[in-house]
C-alpha cells in the first residue's frame, strides 16, 4: 500500500496514454529541481509543444550544477521524453535489416540536434513513462553509452530514468506530490507544513511530562499494525496547545511523514477518508483538526472498511462525548509549564514579565506567547486592575485596529457561526440583525488577518469561533455591551430561533449573573405569553422548540400547558389553515418524539403527542402525532426506555374516566401494543429495552401480554367497539415473528380472552387444524382466516415484521414459547 504523499512508478505510467501531460510533468519536475539548486533561469529550456519535430530534445539545461544531489544535473543535460510502454520503443529501418531496441535507442542519440549538443559536451537523458527491470535498465545505458562515445569519445554517461525514478524524484517536492497524486492532496496539509504553521509562532517545542502518556497513546494508535476501527480523540479547549502536541507526538517517526494528511476543514476530512476508502492501492493517517462529534462518528463508519490503510486522529474542542473509548483530554497547562515555554522561546523578556504572562493566560498557550511578542503593549509597571479591563480596554484594543475588534467580538457571539456552503447563511443571519448591521464579507475578510497573528478568530472548517476561551469570554462582554445590553429586549426578540440555543450556551457559560437573569427573564416572559394563534405560527413554535431543547425542564411544563389550555377544535384549526401551522405542527411532533426518549420527560412528552393526536391533522403521515404517541404504548421498540409494565398502567390511570374520543383512540392502539416493525421515526432510534432483555424472565414477560389482552377486552365492552381491532391486533401479534416467542397456546388464549364468542370458534378450528403443522403454516393459517373476518378500515396499516426483517431481534437469546 502506498503512502499518501509518495507518487510511485503507477502514477507516472498513467501518462502513457497522455503525451502532453507527460511532457508537462517531467518539465514540472525539472523546473523544482532547478528552483531547488537555485539554477537562473535563462538555463533551463523547456518545450510543451509535443506534436512538433524538436530533433530528439524535449528540455536542455544548458550548464552543470556542481553538488546536484540527484546526480543527474552535474553537466549539461539535453532530456528526451517517451509517454509509452517500452515495447513500443522500435528501431525504423527499411524492410529486411535488422532493428530492436538497441537500434532504436541509437537512432534517438543521432537525431540531429541530439547529436549536436553531445558533441558540445551535453549529457543524455532518456525519459521514459515505463518500468525496467535492472538488468534491462542497464543494458540500455549501455547501449546508449555506446552510442554517444562514438559521436564523442568523451561525452558524459547517459542516464535512463523509468517511471519509478521519475515519481521517487519527484517525491522531493510537495508541490508535485499535490498535483499528481491520485489522491485528493490539494485541501491537507503534509507533517512538515503543520509543523512549519507552529514554528513560525514558537520555534522551540517544550514537552509537559504531564501528557507523555497522551503522546505515547497517540503513536500506539497510529503505528499499530492490526486494523484501526475506532477514532482516538484528542480533545481539550481551544488555545491549550493540542494541535502542536500531537504534530509533535507525531514527528518523533520519520517514517510518518509520507502518510500524515492533516485539515481543519472536516468536511475535506470526510471526502479525503471517502477517497482512501475507495482506493484500496492506497494508506493514510488523517488528521482532523477541530472534528465535531458529527464527523468523528461519520469518519468512524468508514473505518471497519478499510481500518487496515486508514487511521484518523481527530482533534476538538467542543468536549462532547469525553471519557468515552478512544477520548483523552488535555487539561489547561499549569503556568510553571507556560513559564517554561516562555523561557525556552523569549530568553531575552524579563522573568517577572514572563512569569505575569504565563499567570494572565490562564492555561492558554498561545495567548501567553502573543503577549509576549506585543510586550511593548502592556503597561511597563505591569499593573493589572481586573482581566476585563486588561485585555478589553487595553491590549485587545491597542493589539487590534476596531474593525478587526468588532469583527472578534461578532463572532463571540456564539460559540461558533458559520460562514460557508450550508451554513454560510449564519454570519448573514447574525450580521443582519438590526442592532449590528455589518458586512459578513468583511468579518470573513478580519477573520482571514487574524487567523495566524494573533489567531483570535480560527477557522474550524466551515465555521468561525473566537480562541483562546479567555479572550471569547472578553470579547462576548464587549459584545453584550456593545450590541444586547443598550436594549436587551429588542436584541433578544430580533435574534433568530437557530441561534437561540447556542447563545443560551454562551451566556451560561461565559456570561455574567446578569446577563443570565436578563436572558432567563425575557424568555421567560415570552413563553408565558404565548396563546393559541402562536401554535399555528412557525417562527414562535421554532424558538419555543430551541428553548425546550436547551432547558427542558423549565420550558417542557410551559409548552405542555400551553397546547393542553387550547381546546381541540381551535388547535386543529391553527395546524390545518396554513402551510405555516403544518410546520409547527411538525416541529412539536418532532420535539416530543426526542423528549420522549428520556424517563424524566416521559410523561410530559406524552401528554404533549396525546393531544395533537385529539388534534389530529396528519392522518396519512407514517409519523403522524397519533401514529408516535400509539407507538410509545409499543411492548417493544417504542421509542422509550420506560418498561413496557409503567407505560401500560399510565395507560389504565389515563383511561378510568376517559371520555369517548380517549377510548377511541385507546382502541386504535391495539394493532400497535403487539407490533414489533419500525415506526416512521424521524428524531430518535427505537429501544429494544424492558422486559425482552435476555436476562428478564419469560413468564413475566407472557404475564404482561395476557393482561394487555384483558385490558384491551374491557375496553372493547366499556366503549361498545366491535371487536376487529382486537382481531388486528391478533393478527399483528401472530404474523410478527415474536410469535415465536410468545408461543401458539398463548395467542389461543389471547383470542379467547379477547374476541365475542362468534370469532372463537373459527379460530379455534383453524389452530387446531394447523396444531400439528410447523409454526409458518400455523400462521399462514390463522392469518388467512383472521384477513378474512376483520372489516377493511381495521386492516394493519404497516407491514409485519416477517415481511421487512426485524424479527432476527427476537430470535436472538430467545427460545419458542
């Protein structure tokens, strides 16, 4: 497997086929040589014209580099390109004489103008976009040896450079690798460039002997020699130093160097890892500098496919999902530590400067370097009242012109804001808020400056963040008082519902006390203000729905109340008269089924679905209201970790004085209670949890079955129902491939339990007639029969699960009742 950044023999043969590309690439390489070597170049003659007669010569370097370490330029040199197999090197001579290669090869050095500058002291060079094996390699050289001693006794050796020669030469250059490898390279970086972004900043690197393990994991994980599955994670806040930690846990092997790609970008990310995927000729290690979760996760799907020749270390800040395998965090740097790389890179600073430095960066490395290189702007007598006003008043605002100020304090903002592709409509979005009004091109403009000196607005792929957290913390003060605090309420009612949880974030985390209570307090006052006419507007549900989503207990009650104060007509009505209340209608399905999955937001999240279900408006969708909420009384895969025995008695309390319409419905859960096919869930998995855990006890669990039977029988007398949906649900409950599970007596007597007399004993015949049959003609049988007797709108509305593959979750661990 080749390395990512090698070029080898294959990808010079591809040429074969492309004259003109071949040319271009051989003169490419011959021009980073003669840049290397520091040739002028009134020297270096190239031609790309290759369908002209050009007398033997593709390219002349008209004088020797003396020291040239490829050996190949110490004379004068004239170079003659072939794009074609070595087969295809033939002599032309009339009909009858000999040929071969080695008078084809002698026909090449005799071409006229060939001939000319051996005579006046040119070397031969023969390029050729074709492998040799050694000893024909050498047989050539011989031959063309041969050939140029008798045009001049003392012409210099020829050389014969194959493909393999050519890409190993061309390995040299970064620059080459990039354009001619069959690998996407123009978007990553290599080792050494990464290397070079940190240097420039701090040459000196100063290892912490607190993260040696961190380090030694980190080249365990990349120099394994078994498949790589799983992502590891470095993960820490930003400005602490993890990226120039592991570019230098990284250096330490050489060999690294040819297979280290690095991005910030996770986008390129993602497409460099689909690309490597898809070549199987080809070996990488990834590093994905500022990964969400979201694309670790999508990168790790890649890996069990091709684990063997990719391995992907993935760098963060966002701190999601820390502890879990494969996740190690950086802590802040003590400031002994920063001290100690300030001494190492600023020798000639005072140490009581170094020492107030390493003290004012809090654990942030590249905010202590940078106050040291701008030391001529903090105060000489060192004196600091508050971090506020230090790096607010006084170096931010001399270290940064006010345009590049305002910029920083834009996007600090949120924690972070896009800014391109999909999300580039975020910086618009914010910009245009009517009490900033800024350009966006001119933020992206600032943000590009500041990105290297002094980095305080970084790049992470498609997004802006302002870095180190000290200085996020600042800047967003300033922005409070610059933007929200002159008038809170007009700020926060023109601030669009996207950005609602994320600036949520950014007030609680880096907020004052009362900033928080001005936030909690206007949305708060918002919320309880809301009526009915706001149900059917999709602006005020979408910032509702981020307010839950962010603080679900204090904005869930608010929202349940809200939609159980509406009555049922009017809340149909909002949800059916526009396109407008049919999307809010969605949003508050879609938040309910993800609420629904936690136990403690269980109840409320039904209570919500029930009632759009009374207001039912989207019959016909596979994730309708009704079809969610009927879904979550489901003994299996129901969306929810409650067991199956808690969800039924919320059920039975809910149902002891319910009203006809809750009957109704009650009713229409009886094809779902026994199914165990997917729902059209949108917003979470479905659960295979409760009491179908291999560890539960299978009694119990047929317990549970037979007085959900009783249970659906009563309600069938209470609500005066005919009795086709309890043959529905018979029918799900015997076509699914849980009957295996629940067993042939227990379905009888849940027939009997639940049907009138004049379904029993057609039933009853049937299963007596297929008792000796095998359970697939049983339920053929049955099936048949209970098709037959139920009333076309009791039809199942989903297909089984024999019919679309989920019974292998039941056979699992489990046994035939």
């Amino acid at each position: 497997m080749k390395p990512v950044w090698l070029l080898d023999g294959d990808d010079v043969i591809r040429f074969q086929s492309d004259s003109a590309g071949f040319v271009r690439f051989v003169n490419n390489l011959l021009a980073a040589q003669a840049r290397a070597v520091s040739l002028q170049d009134r020297h270096l003659h190239l031609n790309q014209k290759d369908t002209e007669a050009d007398g033997g010569v593709d390219a002349v370097i008209d004088c020797a580099v003396p020291g040239d370490p490829t050996g190949r330029l110490g004379v004068p040199t004239c170079w003659q390109f072939k794009a074609s197999p070595t087969t295809n090197i033939k002599a032309r001579v009339p009909k009858g004489e000999e040929g071969g290669q080695e008078v084809a090869l002698r026909q090449e050095v005799n071409k006229p103008y060939v001939r000319r500058l051996i005579e006046g002291g040119h070397g031969y060079r023969f390029c050729i976009a074709d492998d040799l094996a050694a000893e024909k390699k050498g047989a050539w050289e011989g031959w063309l040896l041969n050939a140029v001693r008798a045009i001049h006794p003392t012409a210099p050796a020829p050389q014969v450079l194959t493909a393999s020669d050519l890409a190993h030469w061309a390995n040299r250059y970064l620059l080459l690798v990039r354009e001619y490898s069959t690998v996407a390279l123009s978007a990553v970086s290599s080792l050494s460039e990464w290397q070079r972004e940190f240097t420039a900043i701090t040459p000196t690197f100063v290892p912490v002997g607190r993260w040696d393990q961190t380090a030694q994991m980190i080249r365990d994980h990349v120099g394994t020699q078994h498949p790589v599955t799983t992502i590891l994670t470095v993960q820490g806040e930003a400005g602490v130093g993890k990226s120039r930690f592991v570019c230098e846990a990284l250096l330490v092997n050489e060999g690294l160097h040819a297979l280290v790609a690095v991005t910030s970008d996770e986008k390129v990310a993602l497409e460099f890892a689909q690309h490597v995927s898809r070549n199987p000729q080809t070996r990488a290690i990834l590093v994905a500098d500022e990964c969400s979760l979201e694309y670790r996760d999508r990168l790790e799907r890649l890996l069990p496919a091709c684990g063997n020749r990719l391995c992907v270390v993935a760098i963060d800040n966002s701190l999601k999902r820390q502890g879990a395998s494969g996740e190690m965090r950086l802590e802040h740097l003590q400031p002994g530590d920063i001290e100690t790389i300030l001494e190492r890179n600023f020798l000639t600073l005072p140490a009581d400067r170094r020492r107030s430095y390493a003290s004012l960066a809090q654990g942030f490395v590249r905010l202590a370097v940078d106050l040291c290189r701008r030391d001529w702007q903090v105060p000489a007598d060192g004196r600091i009242d508050s971090l506020f006003g230090f790096f607010h008043d006084h170096y931010l605002r001399k270290r940064l012109q006010p345009e590049e100020l305002q910029a920083v304090e834009l996007v600090s903002l949120l924690p972070r804001i896009g800014y391109r592709d999909e999300v580039g409509h975020e910086l618009e979005r914010v910009c245009a808020h009517p009490q900033i009004a800024l350009r966006p091109i001119d933020v992206v403009q600032v943000a590009t400056k500041l990105k290297q000196s002094p980095g305080f607005i970084a790049f992470a792929g498609r997004y802006l963040y302002v870095t180190p957290r000290l200085i996020a913390k600042v800047a967003f003060e300033a922005a409070w008082n610059r933007w929200v605090g002159p008038d809170p309420d007009r700020f926060l009612g023109h601030l669009a519902p996207e950005f609602l949880d994320r600036f949520i974030e950014r007030v609680q985390v880096d907020g004052t006390e009362p900033m928080r209570a001005i936030v909690s307090d206007f949305f708060f006052a918002w919320a309880s203000k809301l009526g009915p006419p706001d149900l059917g507007r999709e602006d005020s549900i979408l910032r509702l729905v981020r307010l839950v989503e962010v603080r679900p207990n204090d904005f869930l009650p608010v929202l349940r109340g809200l939609l159980e104060r509406t009555p049922i007509d009017e809340l149909r009505g909002r949800h059916s008269a526009s396109e407008e209340g049919a999307q809010a209608r969605r949003q508050l399905v879609w938040l309910a089924e993800k609420v629904a999955c936690f136990p403690e937001f269980f109840s409320d999240a039904e209570r919500i679905l029930l009632q759009l279900t009374r207001a039912e408006t989207e019959a016909d969708l596979g994730n309708s209201a009704s079809r969610v909420w009927a879904s979550l009384f489901r003994i299996v895969l129901s969306g929810s970790s409650i067991p199956f025995p808690e969800r039924l008695s919320l059920l039975e309390r809910r149902l002891e004085n319910a009203d006809s319409v809750l009957l109704t419905l009650a009713l229409g859960l009886l094809d779902e209670i026994f199914v165990d096919g997917p729902v059209w869930r949108l917003a979470a998995p479905p659960w295979f949890l409760g009491d179908f855990r291999r560890n539960s006890g299978f009694q119990r669990t047929r317990s549970i079955c037979t007085n959900v039977a009783k249970q659906c029988s009563r309600w069938r007398r209470a609500s005066r129902r005919p009795a086709a949906p309890l043959l529905t649900a018979s029918k799900c409950l015997l076509s699914s491939d849980s009957f295996r599970f629940y067993g042939r007596d227990f379905w009888q007597k849940f027939v009997q339990s639940s049907t009138p007399p004049r379904f029993r004993t057609p039933c009853s015949r049937a299963s007596r007639q297929g008792s000796r049959s095998s359970w697939k003609s049983f339920v053929s049988r049955i099936g048949v029969l209970i098709t037959n007797i139920i009333p076309a709108p009791y039809l199942p509305r989903r297909k089984s699960s024999c019919e679309i593959g989920i019974g292998p979750l039941f056979r699992t661990g489990f046994t035939a009742g």
